[in-house]
C-alpha cells in the first residue's frame, strides 16, 4: 500500500511539472521544425520558402524525429495534442528514469523522489549546450529521456538494452546520442 501511494505521488509530481511547464505547440524551439514537418505531410506545403525547401532536401538530425511525428499522426489527427500527450510521456519517463537511477545510488526512496523533483522542477541545465528537459517537446528531450535510460541499463547491467536505448537515442538527436554513448561506453 505504501509503495501505491509512493508511485502516485511520483505521477503527480512528474505530471504537475509537466503541465506547469509546457509552453505548447508552436512555441519556442517548435518554430524551425513545425514548417519540415507540415511540408511532410503535403510537399506544397511553403513552396517557396528558402527554410522549408533548404532543409526538406537534406538528411538531418531532425529526420527521425519528423518521421515518428508524421506516423503518430495517422492515430493523433492534431498535432498539437500529440505533442502534449508526447511531452508528458517525456517528462514522466525522464522523472522515472531519474528516480530509478537515484535508487541505485542512493537506495532511499526520499532522496530518488527528490533527485526527480530537482531535475523536473529545477533550473534548466545543459549537458553539452542541450537542455536536459525544455518547455516545449524537442527532439534532445526525447533523446534524452532514452540515454538516461540507457545510463539505468547499464548501471543495471542489462548489457542489451543499454544499447538498444542509445542507439534510439541517437537516432532522435544524433549529436546528443553519440556524446552519451561514448562517455557512457568509456566509462564502462
């Protein structure tokens, strides 16, 4: 019962932060990857748009995540739904991992649930000039989310999944992916 009551805290926690920090769809960051995506969906999309044409055209770190917009959005019809339901998947899977990873560490519930608590709620901080986790749903937080994933992994010692999770990593933000690879690879 205990343990219950424990995990719904830690949900409302991470769904609060969620919610209280969500700027929406089409804010921030949004603003240079909305256009490649619209022009997916329909290629008249911006015809003449130097941005949208530049970029349309050549393979870039954005790719997959365009393309896992695109597909989610034959079952969510508005994109700005998906990108919230999106968002808080993030920002609950970076909490858990969090706390998980901080239960390795530190085997008190407490101190996990405040490990989450600092990084949902605490001052937004880089690791390489990335967000760790933005205001808006980006492809760095969804990259994120799947390298501290594969920290937990391998902290776990689940040496298949740790790097099944880094290469999803990367393929969401590639440079992003790579770093976490390679420090956490070096370092194991």
């Amino acid at each position: 019962k205990k343990a219950a009551i424990f995990f719904i805290l830690l949900f409302s926690l991470i769904s609060l932060a969620a919610a209280l920090t969500y700027l929406g769809f089409g804010a921030d960051d949004n603003n240079g990857q909305i256009p490649l995506l619209y022009r997916m969906v329909d290629k008249s999309y911006l015809s003449n748009d130097w941005f949208v044409n530049i970029n349309d055209k050549i393979i870039n770190e954005r790719l997959y995540f365009h393309n896992f917009i695109y597909f989610l959005n034959y079952f969510f019809s508005n994109t700005s739904i998906l990108y919230f339901v999106l968002f808080l998947l993030v920002y609950f899977s970076t909490g858990l991992a969090t706390y998980f990873i901080s239960m390795h560490f530190f085997k008190e519930k407490k101190i996990s649930l405040l490990a989450s608590f600092f990084v949902l709620f605490g001052a937004s901080f880089a690791l390489g000039g990335t967000l760790i986790l933005s205001n808006v749903l980006v492809p760095e937080s969804l990259s994120f989310t799947f390298c501290l994933w594969g920290f937990y992994f391998l902290l776990k010692k689940r040496n298949l999944l740790f790097p099944i999770m880094l290469g999803i990593a990367t393929l969401f933000h590639l440079s992003l992916g790579f770093l976490i690879f390679g420090l956490l690879f070096l370092s194991s």
